[in-house]
C-alpha cells in the first residue's frame, strides 16, 4: 500500500514494479485521521511525508516492512519499527545529479537573473532600449569564486565537479580525509566562501546551524543555497540578513515547513529565490526512486531485505 503517491507519480509513471509483486493499494493523499484505517491491511506500507509514528505502527497488525519512498527517512519512527522487528527501507543517491542541477539553477538565477531578464523583455523593454543591450543590476562571473559545500557526501561533491568546471575554487565541510587541503572548518568555509550550499542530512546537533552568527561571517557579496533540509536554518535570521544586505542572496527550495504558513519571512525577503522542493524532481529521478522502492520491496519478500535504516 502507498499511503501517498502523487508527488512520486503524478500519473506520467507506471505503478507496474510494484504491481508485479503482489495486489497494491495506492492514495494520492492521506490525512492524518485516514492513516490507520487505509493502512490496516497492509503489510508492506509505503510512505513519503505521511507520518508513522510508535502509535500507529503499534496498531497495524499485518505489517512486515515499511518502504521510504525518498532518501530521507524522519517520517518513520525508526525506534518503534525495530523494536517490532520491521525493516525500514529507503531509497539512497536516486537524486544525485538532480539536486547538483537544481543547486546551480539557482544560483545562476541569482547571479545571471536569466527569468528576470527574459520577463522585461517579453514586456517591451528591449523593443523600446535606446541601446543594444541592457540589465538589472550586477551580473556575476562565477569563475574564480569560492564555492563552500557543507556535506561532502554523494550530491556534495556532484555540486564540486559541476563548480569546478565554472572555474570555482572549492572549499568543503564533511567527510573526506584530513589531509584533503579543501577540507576546512565551518567558520572558515563561511567566511571565505562566495557561494555557501548546504548538502548535509538533518540531525539533533546541526537543525538551525545556519544562524545570525554563522550569517555574519559571510561576504556582503555571498549567496547562500540549501537544497538539503529547511530545518537546518533559522529561517528569521536568514530574512533579516537578506534584507539588511548583510548577505547577495539566497535560493531555497526547501523551508522548515512545507508548505510553508503565509507569514514565513523568506516568502518576502530581498533576493529570495524559492522553489517548490522540487531538485529532486525530474521524470528520471522519480523513475529511479520508484524501481528502487519496488525493488526493496522485492528483497524484502525474497528474505534479504535492502537499504535497511533501522
């Protein structure tokens, strides 16, 4: 059973990977209150945002096995589901050169303000310029800038390779070796960076890190990224340094809440880009993440369970 489908399929894939291992059940959708009567009968159960906590798994007698249906799996309570003997089972590094791709749309949003640029024109600027050509405020040379990447992991260092070949210096905070020279500090990653994009998992230690402290070591002129976690922000001190111009900008595709409340400060903060979470995305990203959900599942029923988080 697929408790909520829609955004991993919203009907341009097939179900068929998971059709051909037994009878499914899918909902675009579920609320809260329609959890536990949707999910009794399962005994596979897969979900995405739709939260299973210890009380919920403690009343589903069938169940055997919970699909993630996403990389990360916080959604799950682990705990609960290991003390019942239940592998959890995610879907790790489906994403990875969509969420590179994403990073460096934003960022050449930013820097070359190519949709703003394109909206002008459409609306008659160029057609009546006294000049041949005309922009809106600095366009920016990514080559020879510093690219900071906090999380070093798979997507960290596709964000590195496509930086290096802009011509980018690369300085990174995460697992590597010690003696890797771009390895540094995170205070001196903030400080020296021209670009800062976070790629590391939410956890415990790390939720709100990027604070009005760690802001105010950056460059006026640096711009700011997070396609990892919204909760690794503290989304009030990144809108006040946004429109303090203490920082250029900053592009988001994912906030602390989603989908967000009217009154978050970003949805109004100078040089925001926001996005839909949507890095992870493409058609051939969700392609992956499904035959590997089915696959898990398969696994599973052989008696080798795969990509087992707890």
């Amino acid at each position: 059973m697929v408790l909520d489908g829609y955004t991993l399929n919203p009907g341009d894939l097939s179900w068929e990977p998971l059709e051909q291992l037994g009878r499914c059940t899918f909902f675009h959708r579920t609320q809260p209150a329609d959890i536990l009567p949707r999910a009794q009968p399962a005994e596979i159960l897969f979900t995405n945002k739709t939260h299973l906590s210890a009380e919920t798994i403690a009343r589903l007698p069938h169940l055997q096995c919970i699909g993630v249906l996403a990389t990360g799996y916080n959604v799950v309570d682990v705990a609960a589901a290991k003390a019942r003997g239940i592998p959890v089972c995610n879907v790790p590094d489906y994403g990875t050169p969509n969420v590179a791709q994403a990073v460096f749309a934003l960022l050449l949003e930013l820097t070359n303000r190519t949709a703003h640029h394109a909206v002008t024109v459409r609306e008659g600027r160029w057609t009546s310029c006294p000049d041949f050509c005309y922009w809106d405020g600095e366009l920016v040379e990514l080559s020879g800038l510093t690219l900071g990447i906090v999380g070093y992991g798979k997507i960290g260092r596709a964000v590195a390779k496509i930086g290096r070949a802009f011509g980018m210096r690369i300085l990174h905070h995460g697992r590597s070796s010690l003696a890797d020279p771009e390895r540094v500090d995170l205070s001196q990653l903030f400080r020296e960076s021209d670009v800062v994009s976070l790629h590391c998992p939410l956890t415990a230690e790390n939720a709100g890190m990027v604070n009005a402290a760690v802001l105010a070591l950056m460059k006026p002129t640096a711009y700011f990224l997070n396609t990892a976690r919204g909760l690794l922000v503290h989304e009030a001190d990144l809108a006040e340094a946004l429109n303090a111009g203490r920082i250029a900008g900053a592009g988001l595709d994912v906030l602390s809440v989603e989908p967000p409340s009217a009154s978050n400060p970003l949805l109004q903060a100078k040089n925001c880009l926001i996005t839909p979470h949507i890095a992870w995305a493409t058609r051939a990203a969700r392609r992956r993440l499904l035959d590997v959900a089915a696959a898990n599942a398969a696994a599973f029923l052989a008696g080798r369970p795969q990509h087992v988080v707890s």
